[in-house]
C-alpha cells in the first residue's frame, strides 16, 4: 500500500513536469545584427569615424612635423655644436614620446566615446527585448550572435521581428 502511494505520488509528479515542460517557451535572437540595423548605431558610427579621421589628421601633421624635424637635424648633425645636437636630440625624442601619448590618448578616448555612444542603443535593445520576453510568456531569449547557444530548435521563437517592431525598425 506505502508502495503504491509512493508510486502514485512520483508518477504525478511526473506528469505535472511533462505538463509544465510543455509549456516552456524560448526565443532568440541575433542582437550585434539588429544593433547593426539601428540608425542610432549608424549615427554613432558615423560620430565615431569622423572623432577618428579627426584625431588622425592632427597625429598626421604631427608625425609630419616630426619628420620635418628629424630630417633637418640629419642634414645639420654635422656642423652642430655638441650641446646644440643633444638639445635638438633631446627635443625631437621629447616630440616622439608626445606624439606616442597623444596617440595613446586618442585611442582610449576613442573606446570611452564608443562606450558612451553604445551604451544607451543596448539599453534600449535591452528593454525592448525583456519587453517581448514578457508580452509572449518566453522563459528564456537566447543571443545567437554570441555563439553560445550551440543549438535551437524550429520551436524556438525568432525574436528580431518581435523586437525590430518595438524599435520601429522596418
């Protein structure tokens, strides 16, 4: 009789657990393609190549310039006076670490304007994803485009079409 009861109790248990596994719900979707898609992300491309062409263009003139400089001190090594060639010396090796630092600069402030400009495209991303999580009952979402999901199924929702609509994406 306990045998039976313990019997009954697993197989209801079982049952209940087929039921709500049929109920389970997963999406997913490439997020980096539809970020690509969004014209705030072209616009902060766009911000971010012409911050770059800019910071290239004054790190050109002043590799020139440097260049220059090294030049005419090659051309007048010979008749320097020694104190004169270390200064010149001095100055252009001075003007080369500048320009490695601004470079170094330039970069960094490269990434933090990318990070600033990215930051409120993933937001929204973000929220209209929980959004269409929630609307349709989905348990998970999973992000294609970071190569972790290793598989999914035909049952699984695509959810860009879902999203692009909550961004107002065409």
């Amino acid at each position: 009789m306990k045998f039976l009861k313990y019997s009954l109790l697993v197989a209801l248990f079982c049952v209940a657990g087929a039921l709500s596994a049929q109920d389970l719900k997963f999406g997913h979707i490439d997020v980096q393609g539809l970020i690509t898609q969004l014209p705030d992300k072209i616009a902060a491309d766009q911000a971010l190549q012409k911050q770059a062409t800019d910071l290239q263009n004054n790190l050109k003139v002043m590799t020139e310039d440097l260049e220059k400089k090294y030049t005419e001190y090659l051309e007048q090594r010979e008749t320097m006076d020694e104190l004169i060639r270390a200064t010149k010396e001095k100055e252009i090796q001075d003007y080369d670490q500048r320009i490695k630092n601004f470079n170094m600069l330039a970069q960094q402030n490269l990434q933090k304007k990318e990070q600033e400009l990215l930051q409120p495209i993933i937001e929204k991303v973000q929220k209209a994803i929980d959004a269409v999580g929630a609307e349709n009952g989905l348990i998970y979402i999973f992000d294609v485009s970071s190569r972790v999901v290793i598989y999914h199924s035909d049952k699984s929702i695509d959810c860009a079409p879902l999203v692009k609509a909550k961004l107002d994406i065409k």
